[in-house]
C-alpha cells in the first residue's frame, strides 16, 4: 500500500539519524540474524519478520507513527522456525520494509554512514505504488538510476528541497538498493561548482532545434 507523504518538514541541514534509535534498527539486526522475529508496538501495530526468505508481513495502523517511535517501545519476540502466513499478498520483500522504516525515521535527515558527499547511483527503480514516497521521488529516482550524482548536487540540479532527497537517500540506501560509488569530500566540493544540468527531455529538444538550425 502506497503512503504519499506530500507534506514539507521543516529544513533540517544537514543533520544525521541513527537507525538503532527507531525500529529501522531493531529491524536491520533482525535481517542479520537470519531469525524470523515479531516486533510488535502495543496498540499500533505488529511486524513479522522473516529474513531467511528476505519477506515480512504487517498489521499496522499509521507507518508514520509506529516507524518514528523510539526503539525502546518495542517488543521483540523470537517466532522460531514459523513459516510465512499462506494468504496470497499477505507477504512482502523485506527490503520495502526497510525503505518505509527509513524514509519515515528520516523526517529529512540522513541515516547515520551516509553524507551528502557520497557520489550515488541506484540499482534499480524502487516499487513506487508499495512504498511512501516524496512529491518528487519519482525525479530522484529517475536522476539517480542514470548515473553517479554527488548527493549534494541533487536537490540543485532538481530544484528541489534537500530534506526531501536526503528522505529519499536514506530510504534507497537502507533498503539496498543504492549504490554509494564514492565517499571523497573533495570530488565533492569540485562538482558542487558544477550549473545544475538541464532535464533530459529539454537536452532533447534543443538537439532537435540545433539540427534543424544547421540544416538551413
């Protein structure tokens, strides 16, 4: 189920989060562990998690709410060898969970190992319809999936706020499928004199127009 999230939080910077402060970290040491292992915080809602098939399954009431609660509130129950509910659906992959746990942890700061100089490209497309997401997450994906883009370039280049690609890094980088290609500040600092570049269907136009030109 999708959650758009369309609402601004304040600017933050550039401040950082820890994951074992929220549920995103009790969920990355559970992943580790290869133990199927229910989390449950009372009165919100209830995760399943099944690392050895890389699923989980969820009953809860408000993503925000329960990812955005501290650690401490928890409850963590070992489910031993259970094996995932039979209802069809009622099962995802476990990396969509991480993605909702860090983008709603975020609030616009980046997950702790991560900077705004890391030079990033992601694997893939993340599933959009199943996941929280950005007003402009769709055009950080379509950046990032491209090429390698210094992460502190991006929200120049997008003319968009940098709360909103650091929520959008932090969830692609939690749930696997960002590619961190480099971590080198001074690269960094040389490509932030770079002009933001133009979008690629406005490159393409103005190809056309300049063929055109020098065909006359």
């Amino acid at each position: 189920m999708s959650h758009d999230i369309s609402n601004k939080p304040a600017d933050t910077g550039d401040a950082i989060f820890s994951a074992a402060d929220y549920f995103l970290g009790i969920a990355q040491r559970i992943a580790a562990s290869q133990d199927n292992t229910r989390i449950v915080l009372p009165g919100k809602g209830e995760v399943s998690l099944f690392p050895g098939r890389k699923e989980y399954s969820a009953d809860i009431a408000d993503m925000a709410e329960f990812f955005q609660t501290p650690a401490a509130q928890f409850e963590i129950s070992t489910l031993g060898e259970a094996v995932l509910p039979k209802t069809p659906g009622s099962s995802k992959n476990i990396g969509e969970l991480l993605w909702q746990a860090a983008f709603h942890a975020s609030q616009g700061r980046m997950v702790e190992g991560t900077s705004k100089y890391d030079v990033v490209q992601f694997r893939h497309w993340p599933n959009l319809p199943r996941l929280s997401k950005t007003p402009n997450t769709a055009r950080i994906c379509a950046l990032l999936t491209r090429h390698p883009t210094t992460i502190m370039l991006v929200h120049r280049q997008l003319g968009i706020g940098k709360d909103e690609v650091y929520r959008i890094y932090s969830a692609a980088y939690c749930s696997g499928i960002a590619n961190m290609t480099s971590k080198n500040p001074a690269a960094a600092n040389e490509l932030a004199e770079i002009e933001p570049v133009e979008p690629a269907q406005e490159r393409s136009l103005l190809r056309s127009l300049f063929s055109k030109i020098s065909g006359l």
